[in-house]
C-alpha cells in the first residue's frame, strides 16, 4: 500500500509528462484537448438545460404535476452528487480513459431510457441513471487538466475548456425549446443519446490514457478510506471547494427558477430562454478568456479577488433594482453576465488550489470538489429555488447571499492558511 504524504505537499514543481500515446492514436494538440474535455463536460449542463423548457410538456405528456417534473431535475442532482464523489477514485485506480469510455456508454443507456418513459416515475428512474453517468466528464476532466499541465499551463488549458464548454448553457434551452416545438419532449433525449454516441466514439479512437499504471492507487477500503478521510479532514478543502460550490450555486439559483420565473415575471415563451442564458453563458465564457489572459501574469489571489468584486458588485446591483422597479428586460439579466464573469475569473484559481492539495490522488480531491457543487446545486434546485422563485428580488437577494459567502471562505483562507496548511507557496496565494 501505498503511503499518503501530507496534505501540504507542493504542486508538482515541473509539467508532468503524460504516458506514451497508443500507436492508433494521433496526438491532441491543446486546442483539440481541451474541445474534447469540454464535450465531455458539456454532458451536465446538456442534460439539465434542454429540458427545461420541455418542463410543461413532460406534465401533459405524462400527466404529472409540476412538483413531480421538478424533482426529476432534484433525482438527477442527487444522483449526480452521490456518483460524482467516486469517478475521480476510480480513475485514480482504473485510468482516466476506460472511466469515461464506461460512463459514456451508461449515459446514453439513461438517455434512451428517458425518451422512452411512460410515467414521470420511469422517468425519475433514467434520469438518475444519466445523474450517476454525467458526472465523469466533468470530474475527470481537471484531473486530465492536471495530469498533463502544471501551474499556469493547467490554468490556461481548464479557462480554454470553460470557454468552450460555455456554448452549452447557451444553446442548449434554446435548442430544448426549438426540439419540443418542432417534435416532441422525447427528441430532447434522443438528442442526447446522439450526441452522446458521438462522443463515444471520438474518445475511444482519439482520447489517450493520461494515468500511466506507475502513478495508479490501489481501489480497496483503507486506502480510500485514508484518502477520503484525509481530503474530508482538511478545512482548507473545505473553504476550497465551498467557494466554488456557493457561486454556482448563485447562478444554478437563477437556472433552475426559469421554467417560472420567466413566463411569470417577464412574459417568456419556451423559446425566449435565450434571455436568461445568453447573458449567463458570455459571461462565462468573457470571464474564461479573462482568466485565461491572466494565467502566469497575475497570482491566484489578485484574479480571484477580481472574481469577487464582480460577483459582489452584480449581486448588490440586482437587488437595489428590484427594490425599487418590477422584473424588465434586459435588466433583470443583464447582471447575470457580470455574475457569470466574475465567477469564471475565481474557479480556475480556486480549483487548482484545492487539486493541488493532494497531488498524489487529484482524482479523487476531484471527485470531492465536484461532490461539494453538485450536492448544492441539489440543495438549490430542491430546496432554494422552489422557496425564492416566486419573486426575482428573492431569487437576487439568495444569490447575493451565497456570494458572500463564498467571499467570507475566501478571506477565511487567506487569513488562516498558515495555521491550517503552512507557509504559501510563492506564485500560488
């Protein structure tokens, strides 16, 4: 068995060197790299957008009510969460590529099987199968990041995903919305189980292994025992991955009240999503471009502390508005693209931090870091949104709320660091 070195072991000092590449295979270049690392991400944000506008459909169609489509959105979260915390713990011991392949194939089984559900139960089912399936890209796609790229490398190449990756809370209520009046609910999922298909297929011949066996941990009870309880043990983890999860969180606030907020307070139809998302997505990805200008240019804590003030300035504007004038467009989203910018300016640096922690398993602290943002956004679509989603001063005020937060672990870190994981390391905080 392998020994755990301490928590405060410092990033990999040089680029670490990916295993060879299979004879069949032709070499990524980065662009290529990170375009497939974020279609694999993509199959998140796919699968909960482009149903939403279908939400009124899925009740006719299946004679459910509101409450029972909404929760097959809270299933697929929780589901998400639970699977989300062992992809990176089994790449960490099987190898990055055969995870994906696996998850890939068990996605597109849970598409299927929603498009082709005759009760909202059955389709509750499925769903979880996609939540159980969905996660991997996401999780082990920094651990990709990380495995082959250090430092401000691996910053740039996770801002360059997260810029792509950006397309698909874009068009995919809009395409949503198009596939149910064109055809039906069902196509939504029959969209995905191609594309998923698709996706299959370019990672089985072009995706390459980037966890040689040398660097692989045992898959038994005590080692991932030590190694969670060493990752759940550590408080910086904790305040790491807490900054990330509360701002998506504040923006996953917004995502999952559209199916009523926008008919209720601003008139929009299924196809109007746009002006909810448009303004989300550039953002993201305006804040990705920032962030990945910055990297090697600017330490963590200036970027991250950029992040914030456009995360806290966009928050307190919102609520000052809706204080004093009813929802309109364009100004009750119109912050949400300085929301979401700011919020792509913090999440590089603070999920590079938190990664870094624990060189030896980054699989796994992925898994914890994904884990931690996936259960709040099940606790937001479950529990918050249904409680401010009756008015968009609520749904501002939450996301101001969740911001702060978010700042408040922030500075909590910086002010603690040595006492909880010792001296910084220069060019890092």
């Amino acid at each position: 068995m392998l020994p755990i070195p301490p928590a405060n072991v410092p990033p990999d000092p040089v680029t670490p060197v990916p295993p060879p590449v299979p004879s069949h295979m032709a070499p990524l270049s980065r662009g290529a790299m990170a375009v497939l690392l974020a279609g694999m991400s993509m199959l998140g944000p796919l699968s909960i957008d482009t149903y939403l506008p279908a939400f009124g459909a899925i009740q006719d169609s299946l004679q459910a009510s509101p409450l029972e489509v909404q929760q097959s959105l809270t299933f697929y979260m929780l589901a998400f969460a639970g699977m989300v915390l062992w992809h990176g713990a089994l790449s960490d011991a099987f190898g990055r590529r055969n995870l994906i392949l696996v998850s890939l194939a068990l996605f597109a089984i849970g598409s299927l099987g929603c498009a082709s559900a005759h009760t909202v139960h059955y389709l509750w089912v499925f769903r979880m199968l996609q939540g159980v399936s969905a996660g991997a890209g996401v999780v082990i796609s920094r651990a990709i990041v990380r495995d082959l790229y250090a430092d401000a490398a691996a910053a740039r190449l996770l801002s360059l995903v997260t810029m792509i990756f950006s397309i698909a809370p874009a068009i995919a209520p809009i395409l949503g919305g198009w596939i149910v009046i064109w055809f039906d609910w069902r196509a939504i999922f029959l969209f995905l189980v191609f594309y998923t298909l698709i996706l299959l297929g370019f990672c089985y011949w072009r995706l390459p292994e980037t966890l040689p066996l040398a660097k692989r941990q045992p898959f038994n009870p005590r080692f991932l025992a030590k190694s969670y309880s060493q990752i759940l043990r550590s408080p910086l983890f904790h305040i790491k991955a807490g900054i990330v999860a509360l701002n998506f969180g504040g923006l996953f606030l917004f995502i999952t009240a559209a199916p009523e907020m926008l008919p209720r307070q601003l008139g929009l139809g299924p196809t109007q999503f746009a002006w909810l998302f448009i303004p989300c997505v550039s953002g993201i990805f305006l804040g990705a471009l920032a962030a990945n200008r910055l990297a090697g240019k600017a330490t963590f804590a200036r970027q991250i502390g950029i992040g914030f003030a456009f995360l806290l300035c966009s928050t307190s504007v919102n609520v000052v508005f809706h204080l004093f004038l009813p929802p309109m467009l364009p100004w009750t989203v119109l912050p949400l693209f300085f929301y979401t910018f700011g919020m792509s300016l913090v999440g590089p640096g603070a999920t590079l931090l938190a990664l870094d922690l624990f060189p030896h398993i980054r699989g796994t602290v992925a898994s914890c870091q994904a884990f931690a943002t996936t259960l709040m956004g099940a606790l937001v679509a479950g529990v918050i949104t249904p409680i401010l989603s009756g008015s968009v001063l609520w749904l501002a005020s939450g996301q101001l709320v969740l911001s702060a937060l978010a700042l408040g672990l922030w500075l909590i870190s910086r002010r603690f660091r040595h006492r909880l994981v010792g001296p910084v390391l220069p060019g890092t905080v």
